[in-house]
C-alpha cells in the first residue's frame, strides 16, 4: 500500500518508492472504486508508454498517473491527455525551461530541431538542443457509450536524471538548467495546474495551441491507417490534428508524429 507523500495537491497522493508502473497501480485503484488519487513512485520498473513502448524510469523522475472519473463522454478523453501536456510544459517553464508540445503528448525542449526542421531564427539561445524529449504522457480509459467510467493519465518527466541513462533524444530537466528541480514543488504545480485545466476542458485546445510546436510545421503522422505527410494546420476537439495534405485536408486521432524540415 501507498503513503501519503504530504503534498498540499488537489488529490490523494500515493507515494510509492518502487512501482512496476504507477498507471498499473492506477488501475488497480479504478477497478477498486477508486477516485481522485495521484499515485506517484520514484522509480519504475516496468514503466509503458504507448502501445506498450518502454518507458525508462529510474529514480530521480517524476512518475505520476492521475486516476479520476470526469464526466464526459469516452471521445472527449483525448483532451485530457492534451491538458496533462500543457501541465507538463506550464511547470517546465515555471522550472526554468523552455518547453513545448509536440502532438499529441510529447513534451521537448524548445528550439531548432536537430535534423527536424525548426530552422526559424531566435526560437532558442542552444540549437543544439531543442527537441529532446523531456516527458511523455500515457492515458488508458474505460468508458460505457456515453460515459468515462474511469481515467487514468499517466505523466513521465525526467527531472533529475543524467540523459546518459535514457534513450537517445532525451534530456532532462537538470541537463537542460544546469541544476536539481525540486521534485516535490514541480509535481504539486504540475497536478494544480492539470486539475485546472481538467475542470475546463473546453479550455483546454486553446492553452494547447499556444504551447505546442507542431502547429505550422510540416509533420510525418503514423496512423493505424497509414502514414499521412503534410502541413499540420491545427487541432480540434476532442484532440484530432489536422493535416493539409496534397490530396486535401485530413483529421489524425492517433498516432506518431515526427517533425519535418520544411521543403
Ligand atoms: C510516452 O510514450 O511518451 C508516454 C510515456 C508515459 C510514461 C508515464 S510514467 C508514469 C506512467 N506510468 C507508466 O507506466 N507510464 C506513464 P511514447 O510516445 O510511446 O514514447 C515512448 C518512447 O519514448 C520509447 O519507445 C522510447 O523511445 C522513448 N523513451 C523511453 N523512456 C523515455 C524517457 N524516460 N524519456 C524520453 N524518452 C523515453
């Protein structure tokens, strides 16, 4: 079982040292009734992201998932991933880096993109480094036709982590600022402001947009349906990213996206 991890946050917080994944932990907690409950591990050792891509999560992170059960129907759940991620840029930014959004859910490190195509003067004092990837944001859900049952956001931020440790095209907070964050102080400004902005979903694409640097940019999009290449123009309810492509507008709903350099 969990400790309170005694943060003045606008859930429960379950702090664990060791977890196989705080969304499992998350799981369990929504198959037992459970609501409004941020669990929170300092290390993860069977850490996912999406379709059940490893996510490296030693110590010094911060690796939370928030279980709660909004009331909204099943297709607006992709908002709450876009809101995790402007939480997740508003306390980098708050932590001393400047960070964006690339659709849907990665947070990097803003600035020229090392064989991307950023190439717009000014964007960051170190063009070596934008576009590493800082957190990553992971949701499951379970939902009736009309209705989430249960909501489970899982965020992970390197925060004091040596990016030797992670995957190539990673970084950390310390890496990126030279020094610690205070783990305690980013998680409490991270869950605020994402219960903020879960409380306002149809605030949320706006907050988005302003964040994000995939919009303007030409994009490569790896659907379940196929690859789609194009100008990413814009997101609209619940999260859909709209590409313009040779053939026309079209809406991605899921996918990876990766930036490319502008023809
Ligand atoms: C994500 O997946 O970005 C979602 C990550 C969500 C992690 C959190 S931690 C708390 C909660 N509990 C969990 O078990 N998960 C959530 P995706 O877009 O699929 O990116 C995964 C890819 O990022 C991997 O295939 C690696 O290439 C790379 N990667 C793995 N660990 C990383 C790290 N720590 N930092 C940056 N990139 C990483």
């Amino acid at each position: 079982a969990g400790i309170e991890f005694g943060l003045d946050a606008p859930y429960v917080v379950e702090h664990h040292e060791s977890l196989p994944s705080t969304n499992d932990r998350a799981r369990t907690l929504a198959a037992d009734g459970g609501t409004d409950v941020a669990v929170v591990a300092d290390e993860q050792t069977g850490g996912r992201g999406r379709l059940d891509r490893e996510w490296v999560a030693p110590s010094g992170g911060v690796w939370v998932s928030v279980l709660t059960r909004p009331a909204v129907a099943p297709a607006r759940a992709p908002l709450f991933t876009l809101a995790a991620a402007v939480a997740v840029a508003d306390a980098c930014r708050e932590a001393g880096v400047d960070a964006t959004i690339k659709w849907p859910n990665d947070v990097l490190v803003a600035g020229p993109e090392a064989g991307g195509g950023d190439d717009r003067p000014g964007r960051s004092d170190r063009p070596d480094r934008g576009g590493r990837k800082l957190a990553g944001v992971l949701t499951e859900m379970e939902g009736e036709a009309d209705r989430v049952s249960w909501l489970v956001v899982g965020v992970g931020v390197n925060a004091n982590l040596d990016p030797g440790t992670l995957p190539a095209g990673a970084t950390s907070l310390r890496a990126e600022r030279g020094e610690d964050v205070d783990r305690r102080r980013f998680l409490a400004r991270l869950l605020e402001r994402y219960a903020e902005l879960a409380a306002d979903p149809d605030a949320v694409l706006s907050a988005w947009r302003e964040r994000a640097s995939t919009l303007g940019r030409r994009v490569r999009v790896e659907t379940p349906g196929g690859t789609v290449t194009g100008r990413a123009v814009d997101v609209e309810p619940p999260g859909a990213l709209v590409v313009e492509t040779d053939e026309g507008r079209t809406r991605v709903h899921a996918g990876d996206c990766e930036h490319l350099r502008d023809a």
